[in-house]
C-alpha cells in the first residue's frame, strides 16, 4: 500500500497550522501520485481534534491516543511513527519545518534507513513521476531541487510557504484510533514548561525591526511604539539580541525566526545575506536606513533614507495624528 | 571521573566566499577559505564548561577533507583534549543519512562515551538533521534546541530547549545527545598560548580502513547518500518597488503609499 503521510503537529491539542498547509501539498502530490493521504496525530485526549484533519484533506488519520504521547519524546514519537511507516508503506511522510519537525524527522529517516530534505518550501511531482523537494539552500543565495533514491521520501516544509486549503466540513473520511506499543523509558523526561515564547514572530502579520542602527537599548521602546500604533510586533537584527538588547525570541534571520508578514519595516539594519535570510518573503518591504548604499534597500519596496532617529519620531507623530493608537 | 564528551564539528566554507556554476549545478566550495562552522563554537564552549566542572574529557571529531584539520586545530585551542580527522574520498559526497552514519561509526569505534554535543546546524548544510540522526544511529536519546544547561551530573543532565509552543525543562539519562543554540553560551576566544599548543597537538586521522569492523562501507559517502541534488540555480529577487523616499516629506510619503496598500487598515 502507498501513500503519502502528513505529520499532525498538535499542542496541547491545538494543531499547528503547518499541519494544515502540509496537508494542502500532500493532498497535491498524493493526487499526482494516484494514492491516499493520510495524516498521523501522536498525543493525549486529541481523538475530537483528528476530524480537523480529515476537513483539510486527509483522507484516513491514524490517531494515536496515550498519556506518554502528550508532550513530545522524539524517541517515542519516532517509535510510532517508524512502526506505522513499515507497514504502509507510504512514498512521502512530510513534517513541519518546526523545532518539534526538525527534532523528530531525523530520527524517523535514520529508523527507516532513508533520505530526508530539510526546510523545503516546495515539494513537487515531475514529468518523470518523481518526488522533487525544493529547497534554499547557502542562506537562500540559491534554490536546490533534491530527489530521493530510497522511499518513503521523507522532508521537513517550513511554515507559511504553502497556502493552507480550504477547511471543508463536507469532506469524509476515515478516522483509525490505533492500539500501538508506546515506549515506557526512553531515557527522556519532558519536567515543565519554563517559559512561553515571548512572541511568535512567524505567525505576525506586521513586524517592526531595528537593526545596529539604534544606539541605546532603550530607544527600542521608540520601535515598540511604532509596531504598537501599527498593531504589529519588534523583530531585532541579530547583534542586538547578542547584546542583551532584546530576547532572541525577536531575532530574525539564519539563525533566528523565518518569517513572512504582509509588512516589515526594517529600521537601522544593514541587510546582511544572514538577515535577509529570515525576511525576503515579506509581502511589502520598507527600510528607513541613513546609508542610502545599505543593501537593504535592493529588496526593499519602499526605503526612507535618513536618520531613523529623525523619521521614526515623525512617523509616530503621524500616525497619532492620523487617530492611530 | 568525569565525564567523556563528544563534540563532532563541521569545517565548512566561508559561505559568503562560496561561488556557485549553476551549469553544472556545482558548489565551488574551493573558492572559499574554510573555518569552523560557527554554531559549533557554542557546542565546543558547552563541552570545556563541563569538562572545567565535573572533570573528563572531551573529544572533537570531523568528517571532512585534509583541510578540516584546521576546522579541529580550532578545537583544540579551546580546550578539546583529542581531536579525530575522518577523511577519505570514500565518505565525500555524503548527504546527512551517509555523515550521521559515518560519525556514529566512529563514535562507536572510539569505545565509551557520555554525551554527545552537536552546534544547530551548519552554516552550508543548513539542516541540523546530523545530530539527531547521529542519536538515532547510536540508539540513544537527544534533545535539540538546547539554550540552557542547568545541570550535569555522572548520568543526567538537565536542559532548557525549545520544543516550539515554549521553552521547557527537559531531563535526559547519559549517555545522551544535544544539540545546542547560539545562545547557550558565548565562547571564549582561544589564547596565543593555546593556539601555539593546538599547533603542535596530534590529529588523529581515520580513513574508512579505520572503520571496517564497526561499519558498512558501502553505507559512506555518495554511495551511502539517498537524496542528491538534482539541479541548483539562483532565484529570481522577486521585483520589489524599490521606491525610495527623502526630504522633508518622505515621512508623509511613505504612510500614503502604506494606506494605499491597505497596510493601515
Ligand atoms: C552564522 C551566522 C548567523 C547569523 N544569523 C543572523 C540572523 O539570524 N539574523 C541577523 O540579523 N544576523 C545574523 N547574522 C549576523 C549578520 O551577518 C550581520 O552581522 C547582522 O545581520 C547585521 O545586523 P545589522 O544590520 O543590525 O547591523 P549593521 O550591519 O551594522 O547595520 C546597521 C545599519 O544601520 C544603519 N544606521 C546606522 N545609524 C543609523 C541611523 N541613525 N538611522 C538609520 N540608519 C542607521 C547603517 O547605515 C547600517 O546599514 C549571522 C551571522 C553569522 C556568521
Ligand atoms: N561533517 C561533519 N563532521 C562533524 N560534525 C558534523 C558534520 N556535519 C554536521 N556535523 C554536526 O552536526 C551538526 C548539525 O549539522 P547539519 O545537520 O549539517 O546542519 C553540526 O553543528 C555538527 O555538530
């Protein structure tokens, strides 16, 4: 039996919306490819959440219900998974590109003794009939095609690259609750949690980021008024997260968040390949930077040259002016 | 006493030097003078913090070409006791499944061990796949995204890592794998002193000869690799505006063309 399987990435049971828009790709290549889609959902007390998945396009899920399968265990996860991956069969098992994704499709592909692609933003079927995985590749300097010689194919998509489809509370399907061997001790133990993600940058629809063009740590309070009267949130290049300046949770870039708002104003920040690595999707791009040179503006939609300790200010006052905030 | 960490660290191109032929869909890693791949800093950092508390030793292990041995030179100016070159034309073209096979091989080879410490992710893989599957080729547990050590002992160690919705307390028995962020630590800059040390130290250079018994040589390099690039090339910059604003009434500018997109809704 072939298939293509889509991982349910779920939180305390809510589902990750990565799940939904590998769904939506699944759905396509499955189509391609004349099998199934099915989705697989690890956790506890999630059975009432796995219908969600069938409206996004599964069409067979296989719930795996237990009290150790609550908070995530890459050991124990990729136990289930692995087991359920011998028996189908499947050509393609896709995973978000999420911390959680990233933890656990290694492993899964080292089980099964097969290829993995990583941080794909597109997964395509060519003429030939073969699984293509699109991936950046060189802090997104260059876009790299990826095939797979073993199956099933296995990749990890990033968030936000792929529309999510249209929920369809009409659509039927199967939903299989799974009596499975679920690992006692895996020599993990998952304690608390310590602390929330001060923001989720990746799902932010305005971001306000400030670069080593700011002087003093305080002035980033200029930069949350800004984001505040636009109703968005601060990103941060990321020597200013290196400074102590602001959480890492508002880095963006290689080694911080990827993101892809409607609007990113990124103010003081040169544009380095490793920045822009997290935020050249961006629907519209404005840079207020003093060096007219800067790189940034070469991606920019719209750029304000000037001392953004002159034009911040004004934008503020302007946008109070015009009844905002 | 003490305990035996293993730090594998990658010796990777300055990628801001690396040219690309899209013909041949080639990546001319020759154009670029190497270092240590920065994220393994912190793991190399994380490592001498416990060796420096708890005693023991700590191993750096590099799967790369003749040069990586400056990539473990590094190493050992900060602190690593021994240090193990695997290099061969056999493991080169090795994709994560082929070097996370190759470096548990060589872990197993090198006897006991109590952690495991990999960087995120490298700089020109860009995957942080070898860790994980280093973990899993070695039947022992990890945890990723690691941004805190809270404690270590002779068979556990506790961490903060990111598991997506938050930050949470992780415990995990030895022996064991992490892999650390950037912000576990800020790595010190190795002394003259130690530089001249690591100058001086021996490598240790495996070929696969060194590998036999514990390994399928077939499962190395290209050959041992399932995915392959296919084709490469440089994306299109998607058309941006680039409008551009000065003066006096730049401000004023700039916020009627954000109504205008609708951003100020
Ligand atoms: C492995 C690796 C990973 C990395 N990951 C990331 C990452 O995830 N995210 C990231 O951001 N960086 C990352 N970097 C760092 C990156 O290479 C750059 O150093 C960094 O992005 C530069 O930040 P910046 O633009 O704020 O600072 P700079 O490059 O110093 O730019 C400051 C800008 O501010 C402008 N400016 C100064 N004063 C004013 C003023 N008064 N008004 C207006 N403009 C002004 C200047 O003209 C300049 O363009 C990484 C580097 C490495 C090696
Ligand atoms: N060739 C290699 N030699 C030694 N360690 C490696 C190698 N490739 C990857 N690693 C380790 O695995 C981590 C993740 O790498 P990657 O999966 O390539 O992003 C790195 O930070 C290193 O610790």
């Amino acid at each position: 039996m072939a298939g293509v399987i889509v991982f349910a990435e779920q939180h305390g049971g809510e589902i990750h919306p990565v799940s939904f828009e590998l769904l939506s790709k699944g759905r396509e290549v499955a189509d391609r490819l004349g099998v199934e889609l099915y989705s697989v959902l690890l956790g506890y007390n999630v059975k009432n959440i796995a219908s969600e998945l069938i409206y996004y396009g599964a069409d067979r899920v296989y719930v795996f219900d237990n009290p150790l399968l609550e908070v995530f265990d890459p050991v124990r996860y990729k136990h289930i998974i692995a087991s359920l991956a011998i028996r189908k069969k499947p050509e393609l098992i896709l995973f978000g590109a999420t911390p959680l994704g990233r933890s656990l499709a290694p492993r899964v592909a080292v089980a099964l003794n097969t290829g993995l692609t990583a941080d794909c933003i597109d997964i395509r079927v060519d003429e030939e009939g073969d699984i293509v995985q699109v991936r950046p590749a060189f802090t997104g300097n260059i876009i790299a095609y990826i095939k797979t010689r073993t199956r099933p194919v296995i990749a990890t998509v990033r968030y936000r690259v792929m529309k999510p489809p249209r929920r369809d509370l009409e659509r039927r399907g199967e939903i299989i609750v799974e009596e499975a061997e679920v690992l006692e001790d895996t020599g993990i133990k998952v304690l608390k949690k310590v602390r929330d993600k001060e923001v989720r940058l990746a799902d932010s629809e305005i971001i306000v980021a400030c670069g080593r063009g700011l002087r003093r740590p305080e002035d980033i309070r200029m930069i949350e008024e800004l984001a505040r009267l636009l109703g968005g949130e601060v990103g941060a290049s990321r020597p200013l997260v290196d400074e102590g300046w602001i959480s890492r949770d508002h880095q963006i870039g290689f080694s911080g968040n990827v993101v892809k708002p409607r609007l990113y104003i990124a103010c003081g920040i040169s544009g380095s390949p490793q920045h822009l690595a997290g935020m050249r999707d961006s629907e519209v791009i404005v840079a207020i930077n003093i060096d007219p040179s800067a790189p940034i503006f070469r991606v920019s939609d719209y750029g304000v040259i000037g001392d953004l300790y002159e034009v911040i200010p004004k934008l503020i006052e302007k946008l109070r002016s015009m009844g905002r905030g | 006493m003490g305990l035996h960490v293993i730090v594998p660290v990658k010796y990777v191109p300055d990628i801001e030097k690396v040219r690309f032929d899209v013909k041949s869909g080639r990546i001319d890693r020759s154009s670029a003078p190497g270092e240590i791949n920065p994220f393994d800093l912190n793991a190399l950092e994380a490592a001498v913090r416990i060796k420096e508390k708890l005693g023991g030793t700590v191993t750096a292990i590099s799967m790369g070409p003749p040069q990586a041995e400056s990539a473990l030179r590094d190493a050992l100016a900060r602190g690593v006791d021994r240090a193990i070159l695997l290099t061969d034309k056999r493991f080169a073209g090795a994709d994560t499944l082929a070097t996370s096979y190759t470096l548990a091989c060589a872990i197993r080879k090198l006897g006991s061990f109590d952690l495991i410490i990999c960087g995120e992710k490298t700089v020109d893989g860009d995957t942080g796949q070898v860790g994980p599957e280093i973990a899993e080729h070695l039947g022992i547990p990890h945890i990723a995204y690691v941004s805190e050590i809270r404690e270590v002992s002779n068979d556990r160690i506790l961490v903060v890592s990111d598991l997506g919705d938050g930050y949470y307390l992780v415990e995990m028995k030895l022996p064991g794998l992490i892999a650390v962020t950037k912000d576990i630590n800020v790595p010190r800059l190795p002394t003259l002193r130690d530089k001249l040390r690591a100058r001086k130290a021996i490598i240790e250079v495996w070929s696969a000869d060194e590998l036999v018994d514990v390994a399928d040589v077939s499962r190395f390099g290209y050959v041992g690799s399932p995915t392959i690039v296919h084709r490469v090339f440089f994306p299109s910059e998607r058309g941006r505006k680039a409008i551009i604003f000065r003066g006096v009434d730049a401000v004023d500018k700039l916020v009627e063309v954000l109504i205008e997109e609708g951003l100020l809704g």
